[in-house]
C-alpha cells in the first residue's frame, strides 16, 4: 500500500538547535517526493521537492531511496520555522499525492 | 496571478441543502484538485482533473459531485450533507508533467459546516 508516515505529532526545539523532521513513505516505483509547510493564518504551500535538490530557507532534505526515507533537516532552526510540515509523494506519471499525518514544529525562543 | 481563489471561506447548511463550493486560477493549470481537510488530519483527496476531464474520483460519496466547467474554474456541488462532512475543503491546482501531476498549489479552503 502507498503510505506515508511522519512518526513524530509535535516537535519542540529551541532556537538555533538543529531539527530534523522525519519521513518514511512506502511505494514499489519510484516516488517524487515533497516537503509541503502551513504557517499560522497561511495557505498550505510548497516548501521543497526531491527531484529540485534545493535549499529552502535552510531546510534541505534528501531522498533515501534504500531507507525509503525523506527526513528534512535544518542545522538552526528560526522563531519562523514553527509550522505544520507534511511530507507528501506522488507516484511518477500520476495526479494522486498522498500527505503524511503532519508533524507540528515548535521553536522556542 | 500566482493564486488559487476558493469561495465562499465559510459556509454552514442544513442537511437538506443545495450549495456549491467554487475554484479559480489564471496559472494556466490544467490539473485541479478538490482536498477534504478535517480538524488536525492531512488532507485527503477526493477528485482530480486534468484537462477538465475527470480523472480520480476517491470513492467519494455522491452527495459531493464535482465540476470542471473550463480550464480556469472547478465547483463542489453540495446536497445532501452530512455533519461528518463538516470540514476544510481545499482547492487545488498544477501543471501536467509527462503525463502526472507536480507541485500542488493551495487554495485557502473553504471551511464548511452542515448543521
């Protein structure tokens, strides 16, 4: 079955520390996976995908085809970061994105 | 136009109602979503179309029944509803690339409740 799973519900950090939110995701082919992010009072948005390799306000997040994983990371984590965070996949060729349970960041001042 | 404009951002019916919920962009998308959002879950898919044709429909009940009348716009019409049906109801929209979707672009939701 393709499934998503971010294990951790709400994560707390301080600012400055590293975070990292993690992702598994199940799925036989091969995935194109993202990391969408919903500020406070904000639409829900793109942060990054896979396949672009970016970095995006610091966050970076690799593909771990062997691990099946997708853990976004960031090595200071900002006031700014608080958000919910959803790792997402679409099967290649297809319109069907699948998001994880979500995972709330908070950043203590 | 960078957006996605849902409408109305909150609407309340009775169980015996009609209405509908509406979806814009001007991005040149030609694949649209409907996503139902409940309180502290992710969203869910319910229908997808590409080129105005439908192409998912999530076992969706009938009471939900979607619309692409162009390129540019995607309704939800409503009757029937249920108070579980209570929800955020996001619009979506994205490019087709070789022949799949992409990156999704959100509307703000249309937050419903049936009474």
């Amino acid at each position: 079955a393709q499934r998503v799973t971010q294990p951790e519900k709400l994560l707390s950090v301080f600012k400055g520390a590293p975070v990292e939110l993690k992702c598994n995701y199940s799925y036989s082919g091969s995935p194109e996976l993202f990391w969408y992010v919903q500020y406070s009072r904000q639409r829900l948005q793109l942060l990054l995908r896979h396949i672009s390799r970016e970095s995006i306000k610091g966050f970076t997040a690799d593909l771990n085809k062997g691990e099946t994983s997708f853990h976004l990371k960031k090595p200071f984590a900002q006031e700014e970061d608080s958000a919910m965070y959803y790792c997402a996949f679409t099967n290649t060729g297809g319109f069907k994105t699948i998001f994880g349970a979500g995972t709330r960041l908070f950043v203590k001042a | 136009d960078t957006e996605v404009t849902q409408t109305p951002k909150h609407l309340v019916m009775g169980m015996t109602n009609k209405k509908s919920l509406k979806c814009e962009q001007h991005m040149g998308h030609r694949a649209m979503y409907w996503y139902k959002q409940k309180a502290k879950k992710p969203p869910e898919l319910m229908f997808v179309y590409s080129y105005e044709k439908l192409s998912i429909n999530e076992s969706v009940p009938s009471r939900f029944s979607p619309e692409c009348p162009n390129s540019s716009l995607l309704n939800l019409h409503l009757h029937a509803l249920q108070p579980e049906d209570s929800a955020l109801y996001l619009c979506a929209s994205s490019q087709v690339l070789a022949g799949g979707g992409g990156e999704l672009f959100f509307g703000e939701g249309s937050r419903l409740t049936v009474l």
